[in-house]
C-alpha cells in the first residue's frame, strides 16, 4: 500500500555568519557550534588563506565538518 500523503515537516533552523578575515572566523568557529564551516579558499589574508585556516583548526583540535569554496576557474589559478 502506498501512502497517500506524508506528514513530513519540521522545523529546521540554521544561522549564517560572514565574517571579513581568518581571524574573525577563527575566532568565532570556536564560540558558535555551527553543524558546518564553508570556508572561502581565497581569504584577504592570501590566496591560499582558507587551507590554512582549515589546517589551523583542525590542529587546535576542531572537529566541525569544513567544506571549501573557490571562485578559481582553472587549475592553475
């Protein structure tokens, strides 16, 4: 038997920071529990500067899920 409609709604909440450098999102990666980190790859510290931040989190022990993001068009950007 195949249900006719499903009682399938909840409540899901979710919060955005941005914030301007790798300071500032060190900084607040260990005051709000996110469920996720998305980090720009391209930082105004550097172009690699999100690695590092990643790198330097996970050093000092963070364990929240990282997923970097990229405006780079080809590999050798």
């Amino acid at each position: 038997m195949i249900p006719t409609s499903l009682n399938c709604c909840a409540t899901v909440w979710a919060r955005s920071d941005h914030v301007a450098s790798a300071a500032q999102g060190a900084e607040l990666a260990w005051l709000v529990p996110y469920g996720l980190l998305i980090l720009d790859v391209r930082l105004p510290e550097g172009i690699d500067a999100g690695y590092a931040l990643g790198r330097r989190l996970r050093e000092d022990g963070l364990t929240t899920p990282l997923l970097y993001l990229t405006a780079r068009g080809t590999v050798e950007d």
